[in-house]
C-alpha cells in the first residue's frame, strides 16, 4: 500500500499544482488536472487537452517534474534523500524499497537507489546536451535548451508528450532528433540493472543471463516491430506512402521503439492500417524491462513464457534459457501477470464498448495504450465521456505501480501448512 500511497500522493500535488492559475493560459479545472497529473506520474501521456494547447511555463515544468519523478519511482528518490541526509529507512520502506528494486537483499537498497539517480543523471545530461546543440542553429539556444530538457525527459522516462517544437511529425527526416531519441528511449526500457551490468562488465560472455535476455529481447523486438511496420505501411499513403526511402526507414523505427510504452508517434495512428495496429498493441502490452521506466508485462516476463511454452512443447520439466534453470516460482507469477493483465485489458474494453459509441479497435488501443502506461492514441482520449477518463485514470494508476504489486497490497498474504492430496485436472 506504500507503494501505491506514494504514487497517489504524488498525483494529488500535481493536481494542485496544476490548478494553480499560471499553470495554464485558461483554467483547468480538478478533473482534467487530475487526469494531466495522473498521465504525467505513471508516465503516460494521454491527455484531455494536449499540453502544448494550454500550458504554460510553469505548467510544462511541473509536467516534467512528475515524469521525471513518476520514471524513476518516488521510492528511489525517497531512499537516496534519505541516506544523503543521514536518516534511517525504515523496515517498512526498505521492504517497499526491495520490491521496487526487486532485489532480495537490504544492504543492496542503498547501492541501487543511487545506481538509479546517477545513471539516469548521466543519461538525461546526455541527451540534454545533444539535442541542444542540435537544435540551437535553428532555434536558438534560449530556445532549444528548454526545448531539449522537456523532450529528453518525456524520452528517457517513456513520457510520450511534446511541445509543438519537439513533436516527432516535425522531425520525420531528421536523423539525430530521432536516433537521440529512440537511444533514451531504449536506454530508459531496457533497466537500470541492465545498463548497469553493461557499464561494469563490458564484455557480453561476462554479463548476468537476465541482461543478454533482455538485450536479445529487445533487440529483436525493435527490429521486428521496425520492419513489420515498415512493410505494412510503406504503400499506405496516408502515413508512411508519401515519404522518402530514409524517412519512411527512420519513421518506423521511432514508430517501433516509441510504441514500447513511450507514446511518442510520427505517425497520425488513426490511419495505419489494421494489422499495423495489432503489432503496435503487442508490442505496448510486453513494455519494458524491468526496474525501467517503462511499464507493460515487461520482457522479461514474456520471454519466460515463451520459454516455458517451448519448454512444455518439448516434453522438459525444467524451463531453461541461456543453460539456466527458471524457478517455477518465476514461471507462475510470469503468468499470473499476464493473467491479471489480460483480464484487466479485457474488464476495461468490455465497459468502455458499453458506455461509448467508438469502433472495437480504437477502444481496445487506448484500453492497452493507458495500461501499459504508453500514452499513444487514435485520438481518442479527448472525446470520451467522464466515466471512461476515470476508468483511463485507473487504468494508467495500476499499470504504472504494477498489477501484481497492487493485488498484493491490497490482499492478506498467508502460507497455509496443509498439503492437499493431487488430483488429475484435464486441461488443453
């Protein structure tokens, strides 16, 4: 409940500080700050109202700030001001600390948390730095440095949303704009444990099983979603059709990455074709890595059931990746998650077809888009009714904390001693 507290916590003062009247050009009103804040904490990016239409200054900073906090989770930031100012984390905070890390020992809370603040420091300085002094020769330095601060931090932390400078449509043709972005994009999904193995190891025979995983994993993601949109849209001549050879390829490959919980689109989504669209909800559903800023099942999950399929299909006992035994353990909450997220999925497109009067498909988009936290919509969002912004806002409120980790909370959690006889059960 820590956990899911904190997130809650952190929406209302984004709330608050959103209602505030230099926040925005016209007043906002409760809900549709709560709906902006709520986007901006679980890193969404679906909005009622685009931010760039009626936000100011201030407003465009708090944006960024609770994306910024909501990416790398208020725990982390909780425990490393904590330990700068000397204090003691709590058994209670350092058990909440442990499932946010998903680590298993205390003593590695400390080291992690600061892990996570040094190298997204270092990842966003970067990616500040370049698109700055990219951008300065056309729009000036005052200009872009602002400009390339919001946009590195919606990339990094798979926020999704842009001012109208640094809208991917403006930028189709644009190799550094897209290639910066697409790089922190993947940095910020891949884990903060992966690039951390990197950093250290440097060479791939060293590195842990899960973090070749995991870069195997998304390396064939990006490059499948890459080509299969390419293929699909490349005669379609309201999105990829009328474009150049180099910027239909770099437009599919910012399609691809981006739709891993980013949100950020260079294309109008309302016209892609329909099996484009169905490569875009799976690639929303399985997300990120885990311990990122990205959200969705999260590869690793999906690689294990794929391996356990596999396995079974074989006739082996064990599930086995990289000549590694997966516990069981493992293999249940793996598909547990898939499970809960799928029913949850199912749960919100079922009422939401029932309350409005929109096609199956663009429901179903924004269903998995809002759950999966990546904020990419068939424009959708704006036009829904009160009770299915609400449901959107419980929807990007569980798939940011995690559906599992909310259940838990939520539920009393007790080991029974009592062995119960086996019985056969047909299944398949």
């Amino acid at each position: 409940m820590v956990l899911a507290g904190g997130f809650a916590v952190l929406i209302l003062i984004g709330t608050v500080l959103l209602c505030l009247p230099f926040a925005a050009n016209k007043p906002l009103g409760f809900f549709t700050a709560l709906f902006t804040a709520t986007s901006a904490v679980t890193v969404t990016g679906l909005s009622i109202l685009g931010p760039n239409e009626y936000l100011l200054p201030f407003g465009h900073t708090v944006v960024a700030a609770l994306v910024q906090v909501g990416g790398l989770g208020f725990v982390t930031l909780t425990v490393v001001a904590a330990l700068t100012l000397g204090k003691k984390v709590s058994l209670q905070y350092q058990t909440v600390a442990l499932e946010a890390f998903d680590q298993t020992s205390v003593s590695k809370i400390r080291s992690t948390a600061f892990l996570v603040f040094k190298l997204s420091a270092a990842i966003e300085i970067m990616g500040i730095l370049i698109l700055t002094a990219w951008w300065t020769p056309v729009s000036g330095f005052l200009n872009a440095l602002p400009e390339a601060v919001f946009h590195t931090v919606m990339a990094f932390n798979n926020g999704g949303m842009s001012l109208p400078a640094t809208n991917m449509a403006h930028h189709l043709g644009d190799p550094i704009t897209v290639l910066a972005t697409t790089a922190l994009i993947i940095l910020g999904g891949l884990g903060f444990s992966v690039i951390n193995d990197v950093r250290r190891k440097r060479q791939w025979a060293l590195l842990a099983p899960y973090t070749r995983v995991i870069l195997l994993a998304t390396l064939l993601l990006n490059i499948s979603g890459f080509m299969l949109i390419w293929a699909f849209e490349a005669g379609n001549p309201d999105t990829l059709g009328g474009l150049s050879g180099h910027a239909q390829a770099l437009t599919a490959w910012l399609q691809s990455v981006a739709s891993r919980t980013a949100g950020f689109h260079s294309l109008d989504l309302v016209y892609l074709r329909d099996e484009t669209t169905l490569v875009l909800m799976l690639l929303m559903f399985i997300g990120g890595g885990s311990l990122s800023t990205a959200s969705g099942i999260k590869v690793g999950t999906f690689v294990v059931l794929l391996v356990a399929a596999w396995s079974y299909i074989r006739g082996r006992r064990e599930v086995v990746l990289l000549r590694r035994t997966v516990s069981p353990d493992v293999v249940q909450k793996s598909l547990a998650l898939l499970l809960v997220t799928g029913a949850l999925a199912f749960m919100a497109t079922l009422i939401m077809c029932f309350i409005e009067k929109a096609h199956f498909i663009d429901v179903l988009f924004e269903v998995i888009s809002a759950l999966s936290t990546t904020g990419a919509t068939r424009n959708l969002t704006p036009g829904l009714s009160a009770p299915s912004h609400v449901l959107l806002i419980v929807l990007m409120f569980v798939g940011r904390v995690g559906p599992l980790t909310l259940i838990y909370s939520l539920s009393t959690q007790g080991y029974s001693r009592v062995r119960h006889p086996e019985a056969h059960f047909h299944v398949g």
